[in-house]
C-alpha cells in the first residue's frame, strides 16, 4: 500500500453523489494523484542520495567492497521503507520535529557504519534526514512544490567532484594492548620488506663491509709483531758421569 494518503478534494455534483456515479470517477482521480505523487516523491529522493557525498564517495570508491553500488541504492529503499512504517505511526514523524530528524539521521549514520564501514563526522546524515522527511511530509498532503525544488536545485547544480573529497583511515582499538600488538606485528612486516630490497644494494653493502674489515685487519697487529724474538736457551750439557753442567749466556761449560 502507498504511504501517500488521499488529501485532495475532488469537487463533484450532489446529482451525482445521490445517484452513486462519482464513486469509480473519484476513484481513479486518488489513483492517479497517488501515483503522480509517489513518482515524483521517488524521483527526488533519488536525487538527493544521489547529491550525497559521503555517498557517492562510498559507493564510487568500494568502501563496502564489490557490491558497493547495490548497497547505495538498498540504503535508499531502507530509508522509503522507515518513512513508511514511521507514517503507519499514531504520531507520524515530522521535519519540524528535531527527535524525528535526529532519530532518522542516526539511523543514517548506523547504516552508512554496517554497510560501508564508513563513519560519518560532518552533519551530512542530519542534512539528509531533514530533506528527506520534508519530503515525504509534504507529498503526504499532496504538495509537490518542495519535490519539484529538490528536483530544480539538484538538476541545476554542478556535480561534486569526489576526486578532491577522499575518507580517511582510522583504526580504533579496544584495549591499548591491542594497539601495541597491531605496532610491533608492523615492525615485523618493515623489517621483512627491507630484507626484500635491491640486490645492487645488498652487494654494495658487502663491498663496504669487507673494506672495512680489511682496514681493521690491517690496523690490528698480528701476534709478536713489534716484539723481539726471544733468544734461543741452549740445550743442557751432559757430561758422561750424568752431571748437567749448567751454562751461563754463551760461554762454553768448562
């Protein structure tokens, strides 16, 4: 069933209420004005998820991986599907209404986390929520004037340039430990890439090392270098009675 309720008055002759024939004549008049008015409601609401950037960035960049695209246009049908369970409502919401806006721009904002992991910080979601129930309040009471200035203003204006829009990147952590962890597991991966670097450089870095190991060789004195060699001791002298005779510097025993 359509969410726009018949709010037009159709002017017929007391004849014809008395006789009955105006009722199929009413009927398709409300018909049509509800279809005209659901067309035009769609049309619009279209355009401005179409003007959205943080949207259009979502869903042009993968930010919600290959199905990006399809999930821009389900955040649009969930968006038509709250307004029209929230119109079923005892107390409809109402642009006027700040709660209402604020409820529908939060849902916004969930939606955007859950399909695009994307987090929103710069008001958009609250400017998107307002349009839209305005919209959807004001083709409820059969007005298509604020529609056809949605339709007017963003027709008119220049498409965003998302090349100079871009997210980005942050990650939160539960606990600091886990911060930490996700650091030092970094260094690992630095660490790795830099073992996987040029092959000239790495042989460069031999050539120096080697140079300079030579250079250390060549200022470290082997053994005995600067030193005397000791004097020979002359082997002791046996005479043939078994007395060692005992010899002092180079003289002869006696």
């Amino acid at each position: 069933s359509s969410p726009f309720g018949c709010k037009t008055r159709v002017a017929v002759c007391c004849v014809c209420i008395l006789n009955g024939a105006c009722e199929p004549l009413v009927a398709r008049t409300n018909r049509g004005l509800h279809q005209m008015v659901e067309q035009k409601f769609n049309e619009a609401i279209q355009r401005i998820f179409q003007r959205w950037t943080t949207l259009a960035l979502a869903t042009e960049q993968g930010w919600g991986g290959r199905d990006s695209m399809a999930k821009g246009r389900q955040l649009q049908a969930e968006v038509i599907e709250y307004l029209s369970a929230a119109s079923r409502k005892k107390r409809p919401p109402s642009w006027e209404n700040p709660g209402d806006c604020e409820d529908l721009a939060y849902f916004l904002y969930l939606r955007l986390d859950e399909l695009f992991s994307t987090e929103t910080d710069d008001g958009s979601p609250m400017e998107v929520a307002t349009l839209c129930l305005r919209l959807f309040n004001s083709c409820q009471q059969g007005d298509l004037s604020f529609a056809n200035q949605v339709l007017e203003v963003c027709d008119s204006a220049p498409q965003p340039d998302l090349l100079k829009s871009q997210g980005s990147e942050r990650i939160e952590y539960a606990t600091e430990e886990d911060e930490l962890l996700d650091k030092l597991d970094g260094m690992d991966i630095d660490e790795e890439s830099d073992g996987d670097g040029d092959p000239s450089c790495e042989a460069q870095d031999a050539t120096v090392a080697s140079m300079a190991m030579a250079q250390m060789t060549q200022q470290v004195p082997t053994p005995n270098e600067g030193y005397s060699k000791p004097r020979d001791v002359p082997e002791p002298i046996v005479d043939e009675d078994g007395f060692t005779s005992v010899v002092k510097g180079r003289r002869k025993p006696r």
